[in-house]
C-alpha cells in the first residue's frame, strides 16, 4: 500500500496542536501530486552527524540542505536564525521506541549545493511560485548526542533568488523530478559536490543517502544497493528515506559522486498492532516498491558547463 504527500499534509494539520510552534507545519502548501513516502529497508540505517564515523559521508553531508519555509525561521539580533520546529513524535503519533523520537523536525524537503550559487532538489518541492518563501538551510544537524538544533549562523540560510528549471514526476507518465536553483548569493564554507557525468550506474552498487527524513535535522543513510536500471529517468534503490527526503543527494559509495536525486518510495509508517501510535513502515531489502531515483543526467543540461 502506498500513500500520497497530500494525505499526509492533512494528518499534519489535523496535528498542528501537537506542536512546539504557532506557526504552520513544515509541508503545508507542498505542491505534490501522487509524490509517494518512503520506508525503512531490512535494518534501519539512518544515523545523525555525531554518529557519522566514514569521513567521506560525513564531509559530503556538509553540502547538503534543509528546505524550510520562511515563516518557520526566525532571525535573531546577533549572527543567528531561530528554527521553528515542532516535535517529530507528536506530529507523526509515533510510539515512543520509533527511533529518533526525541526529536523535533522542520524541514519539508532536501536538496544539494552543485555550484558555488546552484542547488539541486526535488521538482516537486520548489516552483517559480514558492521561490520567494522558500529558505534553504545548511547545517540543521544534530552533531551532539541529545541537542536539537534550534539555532543556525546567519550565513547558513540563503534565499531563493530565482528557479532556473522545476519538473515533477507524474504518475500516469514517469519522468524526471529535479529543480535547479539559483541562490541570492555565493555559498561559502561549503563545497560544491561531484556529479556523475558519463555513463550509468548498475545494479548492485552500493549507495548512502543525505537528507531530512520527515523533515528531521540531516540523517545520513548508508546499507542500500541499486535494485532496478531498467527505467530510463530514474532508477530504484532500498534507501531508507522518508518524506522530507525528496530532494536528497543519493551517492555512489564508491566515487563519492551524485548518482541522482531522491523522488519517491513507499508508505513511511503503519499503525502499531493493539496501539494507537506509528511506527516506521519496514520491508525486505528486495520487497515493496523500492525508493525511486531521478537520475542526475536529467539536470546537467541546465547547469552551467563549469560546474561539472
């Protein structure tokens, strides 16, 4: 069984009481249709910055983002922004031993830094209509065991100044589903990543995933494997990824390059039996629908030529 974004968006107003803010829940007015949840495959592998030990994973996770709306950043008098955030287990009715529990989340989608101005997400997070709102967000990770992060410097929240291109997968017609964005201005202390340029990747290779899983400060997720080529615009992976991942660089293990862009997957959680509560949706490594990926060969042709 599978279940849409939109669905999804009115459980979390229906929970918008549960909340540690006033303001509006992280995915309203996400404009998705039939953008499906992601899942947990064999063992649950997502692990927060501070549990990170493979230098490569955790040096790339610095040039990931959080997308977050604007309203649910607040910028303070000093060199600070405010994170409006709301708690992950109140907001999802999750039974107290879901991982990450303790946890509060406020990013709706992820994305990726590819130029020294240029970021990379999901189509069906951003849009020329959402541009001005939008907030894109480096280090919204917990790096400490226990500590939320609730603030972030200044010079870590960029502003979309303008969607140079934004495409959505369709269900009736599966394509391609990536946005390129032009920040308001150059990022610094962060790297720009390398993507792959030639060629396709194969069944079997090893992947790790960055992201905001339910919109959670970044998760890094490593164990999965390439499933299925055979589409030509994405390809589909047992990540473990959720919604608030959509958007998320999916790495090749071995190179360290962007294979492609996390876009789709299956239901997120299920109802606990004899309970109330939610806990994670958990398949085979080999079963369900399997996370789908839009392959970044899609995006190079609206990239500046220097960038790759």
């Amino acid at each position: 069984m599978r279940i849409t974004l939109l669905l999804l968006l009115g459980f979390l107003f229906i929970a918008s009481g549960c909340t540690n803010s006033s303001d509006t829940n992280p995915f309203k007015d996400l404009d998705l249709e039939e953008i499906k949840m992601e899942v947990i495959y064999g063992d649950d592998n997502r692990q927060d910055l501070y549990q990170v030990t493979d230098q490569m994973k955790y040096t790339l996770s610095n040039s990931t983002v959080a997308l977050i709306y604007k309203e649910n950043l607040e910028p303070l008098d000093g060199n600070n922004t405010k994170i409006k955030s709301r708690s992950y287990a109140k907001t999802y009715q999750l039974c107290p031993e879901e991982p990450f529990y303790e946890q509060d989340v406020a990013a709706f989608c992820s994305g990726f830094l590819v130029g020294p101005q240029t970021i990379i997400t999901a189509g069906h997070c951003i849009r020329a209509q959402t541009c001005e709102r939008t907030r894109f967000v480096f280090g919204y990770a917990i790096t400490t065991a226990g500590q939320n992060p609730q603030l972030v410097p200044n010079e870590n929240v960029y502003s979309c100044a303008s969607v140079t291109h934004s495409q959505q997968l369709r269900e009736e017609e599966p394509g391609p589903d990536f946005a390129v964005v032009t920040l308001d201005r150059q990022v610094t202390g962060h790297a720009p990543l390398s993507l792959r340029t030639q060629d396709n990747i194969q069944n079997s290779e090893p992947l790790f995933v960055v992201g905001h899983p339910a919109g959670l400060p970044t998760k890094v997720a490593g164990g999965a494997n390439v499933r299925d080529t055979s589409h030509e615009a994405f390809f589909i992976a047992n990540l473990d990824t959720y919604g608030g991942n959509s958007g998320s660089a999916v790495f090749n293990e071995n190179t360290g390059s962007v294979e492609g862009i996390l876009v789709r997957g299956e239901l997120d959680y299920v109802t606990k039996k004899g309970s109330n509560c939610q806990v994670s949706n958990v398949c085979k490594n080999d079963g369900c629908m399997g996370e789908h990926v839009t392959r970044i060969k899609y995006v190079l042709p609206y990239l500046n030529k220097d960038i790759f």
